[in-house]
C-alpha cells in the first residue's frame, strides 16, 4: 500500500470522527428548541456539550490540514469549488462558538433567548450543508482539465446531495438525542428517548434512500457491506433506545455514522473528487497527492501526535462523564 493510499484512509478516520463526535452535539444545540421546554433545560442541554464541543472541532481542524498537506490539489479545488457553503459552515461554526461562552454573560432574556437561537440555527445549518458538501464530493461535480471547478453554487444544489443532507441532518439529531438520554436524568431524559425514536425512524428512512442510491452509482462489494453494517447498527439503536439501554443506542447510533461515512470514502476511492465532465479530469489519490517524501514526514508526525490526542480527549469525556438535570441548576443559575 503506498503512502497516498495511507492518508486517504487516515482522512476518511478524522472525517468519520468529526462526524461521530460533533455529530451529537450538532444534535443537541438542535435539540435546544425541539426538546427543551424552559430556560433550566436548555441549560442541562447545553452543559451536557460544553465541555467537549471544541475539543470535538480539533477533528475538523486536523481533517482539513491533512487534506492540505497530504493532498493539496484536492484541497485547491474543494475549497475554492465549495467556497460558499464552507464559508457559510465557517461563519456558523464561530457564531455558535461565541453563543456558548457569551449567552451566560449577560441576565436579560432577550440576550440569552438570542443566543439560543443562534446555537440551534448554527447546530442545524452545518448539519445540513456538510450532508449536501459530501454527497457532491462522492456523485462528482464540474472539474476541468485543470483540476479546476468550473460549475456553480446552484450545481450543488441537486437532488443526490440534498438528500445527503437530509440524511446528516437527521442522523446527528438522532445522535444528540440519544446522547442526550445518556447524559441527563429526570424527565428530559424520559423525553429525549421518545423524540430519538421519532426522528431515528425518518433517519432511517432517508439514510437507507441515500446509501442505496449511493451503491447503485457507484458502489462495490465493500461499500455494501459498510451499508450492510450501518442499517443494522441504526436499526440496533432504535431496538436499543426503545428498550431504555442508553449507552448501547448511542455506540450504535455511532456505529451508523461511522459506517455511513465509511461506505461514503469506499464509493470514492481511489477518486478524491470524480469529475462529471470527463474522467480522465478526475482528481485521484495518486495526481493529487504531495510528494513522497511529505507524506513520509506527516506520517510519523501522525505517529507521534496522534496518541497524544486521543489520549487527552478520552481524558476530557472520563472526567465529564455524570449525568445531569435541571435539579444540578443552581436557582440564581436557572435564568443563565
């Protein structure tokens, strides 16, 4: 197996933990308005990811700087064919960053009612766009003889990827649903399982559409086992929640992510970005990789940090790992 091969697959883990972890907690800032009923519970809600959503972003962070590094041209035409949408899941990302540290620093309800609003449109939006910026990248988009994107914002926009969308959208708010359950006590807890029920059924429905459309397109043998795989796990953790056995309906519900995104890179490889138009014009593993001797330094700079990371953050989730309920808000804290 050479290098690039390598690093196609260690993209393909730091995308399927970013989508695993902010995954769930997408879901609970939506959860924000379609779960919590008062101004206490929006609070359990959110202290339930407040101290692990930005340690969850690092896999986004490090996703992106392999794919500049280690494949450059891919990384070129990505974010410049996908300029808007990822501008607009950027913009969002630091606006719900700034809700969580400023939506307490203030007592008035107009101030703390709109920065709730911003942490569940900010929740919701990424959900959707990065659904809708990977279907493109796996059905191909307009690249040219250059390597360049030469289609429009309105060509993303067509019906395979909207459905993606639809199908991240719903899966993540599964997932913070059943996190949820996992993480509070108390009614809301009660709550939140008969909601993940609810939408894990219409998660089901649109995520077994996309990942059939998806192998019907361009499937092989080992994406349909991935897809095998992630329509047991989702139906596992529906069996799972309806049977009040939290911890194994939110691994579940984690393994159907893993495996949805899994079948997603399977379809794609050895493509990194096919190109509609001809192709001969697509961009590989191989004309769009660095050279050897960058890959063999980022491998064991991988080697060395990656560990570290891993430890740290398993770190973060042992020590934040109670539940919690409104009963943990302090009276003079309920307003916050």
């Amino acid at each position: 197996m050479e290098l690039h091969d390598v690093w196609f697959i260690l993209i393909a883990v730091l995308w399927t933990g970013y989508f695993f972890l902010e995954g769930f907690d997408f879901g609970v800032g939506i959860l924000t308005k379609l779960l919590a009923r008062n101004r206490p519970e929006r609070r359990v809600l959110i202290n339930t990811i407040g101290p692990v959503w930005d340690g969850n972003e690092v896999w986004l962070l490090t996703a992106g700087g392999a794919t500049f590094a280690a494949f450059p041209e891919w990384y070129a035409t990505l974010f410049s064919g996908f300029y808007l949408p990822f501008l607009l899941i950027l913009v969002c990302l630091i606006v719900r960053g700034v809700a969580f540290e400023y939506r307490a620093k203030r007592p008035e309800q107009t101030w703390q009612r709109n920065w709730e609003t911003a942490i569940f449109w900010t929740s919701l939006l990424p959900a959707f766009l990065w659904g809708v910026a990977f279907g493109n990248i796996v059905r191909g988009v307009k690249i040219d003889q250059r390597f360049e994107y030469v289609g429009t914002v309105g060509d993303l926009l067509n019906p395979y990827a909207l459905l993606g969308g639809l199908v991240t959208l719903a899966l993540f708010t599964f997932h913070g649903a059943v996190f949820t359950a996992l993480k509070t006590v108390g009614d809301i807890r009660v709550r939140a399982r008969k909601l993940a029920r609810w939408v894990g059924l219409v998660a089901a429905v649109v995520a077994l559409a996309f990942l059939l459309w998806t192998q019907a397109d361009s499937g092989d043998g080992s994406s349909l086992v991935a897809l095998i795989v992630a329509v047991v796990a989702l139906v596992a953790a529906l069996v799972a929640n309806q049977l009040g056995r939290e911890g194994w309906a939110f691994t579940l519900s984690g393994a159907t992510i893993v495996a949805a995104v899994a079948m997603l890179f399977l379809s794609l490889f050895p493509n990194v970005m096919p190109s509609t138009l001809n192709g001969d014009w697509s961009l590989t593993v191989t004309n769009a990789s660095s050279s050897p001797y960058t890959l063999k330094i980022m491998t064991w700079l991988a080697v060395i940090a990656t560990p570290v990371v891993l430890l740290y953050q398993g770190w973060t989730y042992w020590v934040f790992r109670k539940r919690i309920g409104t009963q943990h808000i302090a009276v003079d804290a309920a307003a916050y």
